[in-house]
C-alpha cells in the first residue's frame, strides 16, 4: 500500500462545497473522485479497475455522475486531492485511515505468495524459501519494507531477497505487475505481494502463477491482512453514512467484482481464504 496524502486549501473546499454529494441529496448531483490514472487493479484512467468499477456502481445507485481528478498515488496525494477540495471521495485507502474520514471496510485482503504451479509456498516458516529467490514490495524512495519483508528478515532471511518499488517504472502501463511478472520469467522464484495485485496480474500470466495467501495473517504483532474503504474528507460525515449505506447495499455486486480481478479474500474473523 503506498505512502498516500496532504492538508486542505480551505478557499477551494469552501469554493466546491455547494456542488459535493453530500447526504440524501444526491441525485442529480455529481460524485467527484480522485484516483491513479496507471494503478491496474485498482484503476486507470481508461476506468478499466475494480475500484473504478465499484465507483460507478455507487454513482448508479445515487443517480449522480462520476468525475474523476486523476493524480498518481504518491506522497502528497490527499493533500493535493481530497484536502484541497477537487474531489470528494477516495477509493481504495486503509479502514481508520489518519488522513482521511473512512466508511466501513468493502473488503479485506492479505499479502500473498505468487509462484509458479509446480512451487506451493503459504508460509513465512515454510523451508524452501531459504534456497529460493524472494521478491517482496517496497514502498517509496526511503525504501520501506512492506510486512512480508519484516518478517523474513526476522528469520535472517536477506541474502536472497530482491526488492521491487511498489510504484516501479510509472512511464510504463501497471507498474505494479513488474514483481509478478519477473516470477513468470523466472527471474524470481516467488513474490510475497499485496494480495489485488497478486491474484490480477498472476490470473494474467501464461500460464496463470500459483497464488496462496500468507499463513498466519497476523506474524509476531506485524499483520499481513488489511481491511479497505472509501475515504472521504474529514469533516464529511454525511457523504461519510450515505456511501456507508450504499456500500452494505451494494456488497453482492461488489463481491462479485472482486471475484472477477481474482482478488484474495480474508474473513473477517479468519484467515485469509481461497483466492477467488
């Protein structure tokens, strides 16, 4: 998940105010969302993404338009997003999210491992990885580990790491299948990776990589799995319940979408389940 956002311009919010979706008047209105123009599975600007596609169900059901500002999710995107007023909404940000308002989680997933079909690997504790070639996600030019990388470090797992940057070479479509597919070349033997862009890019591979989310979801108070919402200015709590309400309505149409870009799913209560 990459380093995301920024502080309000308080003359352009007072600016947009009139024109925001806010609570039950909502129909004729228009829904205003930020998001990354390359971020495949998340959302392009072709609007080819799972998260584009839940937008537009939401809109549907509200009877509003969707207008996108597309910014590429870096440090500093909700500063120069949501907190400046030219949107309204953020998909795709972290359940209690510091920076911004958030409804409840649509979904919750947890890192996987991406391999080839002859190689299972489900475990942090499972031997081979000592003898394998591991590619894990880092987040950012300070180069933060995400989870996975903690964790075999902790078990003096290093020497055979190789670290991919989770936004890679933005010049080029979905930066973030680089990892995956340098499992598919052989480059790396598996991919500890944010589960969405495991299960869409490996579903894309030929043949499709093996995917098997990491066991156990949580590894010594470092957890592997992460609940998602919408976001939305603080402040905002009416856009805030409405979506909230349009979410739980909408949860088998989005489920299913999900199901559709093989995104691995964890029970809220349990471990991580069967990529679907």
């Amino acid at each position: 998940m990459s380093s995301l956002f920024l502080r309000a311009l308080a003359l352009a919010t007072l600016a947009t105010a009139a024109t925001s979706l806010v609570g039950a008047e909502v129909h004729g209105r228009m829904l205003r969302v930020c998001a990354d123009p390359n971020n495949l599975p998340f959302s392009n600007d072709h609007e080819e993404g799972f998260e584009n596609r839940i937008v537009r169900l939401i809109a549907t059901e509200l009877g509003a338009d969707v207008r996108y500002t597309w910014w590429a999710q870096r440090r500093g995107f909700i500063r120069n997003t949501l907190n400046a007023g030219v949107c309204d909404l953020v998909p795709g940000v972290p359940f209690d999210y510091e920076l911004a308002l958030t409804t409840p989680p649509y979904y919750r997933s947890s890192y996987v491992a991406v391999s080839r079909p002859n190689l299972h690997v489900d475990t942090l504790d499972d031997p081979k990885l000592r003898a394998l070639r591991i590619g894990v996600q880092m987040i950012g030019d300070d180069f933060v580990n995400t989870p996975p990388a903690h964790a075999l470090s902790r078990r003096g797992i290093v020497d055979n790491v190789v670290g991919y940057l989770i936004y890679g070479n933005y010049a080029e479509a979905n930066p973030a299948a680089h990892i995956v597919r340098a499992v598919a070349s052989g480059e790396i033997d598996v991919a500890l990776v944010w589960g969405p862009v495991g299960g869409y890019f490996a579903a894309r591979q030929d043949p499709p990589l093996a995917v098997a989310p990491l066991l156990p979801s949580q590894d010594k108070g470092v957890p592997f799995d992460f609940a998602i919402a919408m976001g939305v200015r603080k402040g905002d709590d009416a856009l805030r319940d409405t979506l909230a309400k349009v979410l739980e309505r909408l949860k088998p149409e989005i489920d299913h979408i999900l199901a559709e870009y093989h995104v691995p799913h964890v029970d809220q209560a349990g471990p991580a389940g069967a990529v679907r």
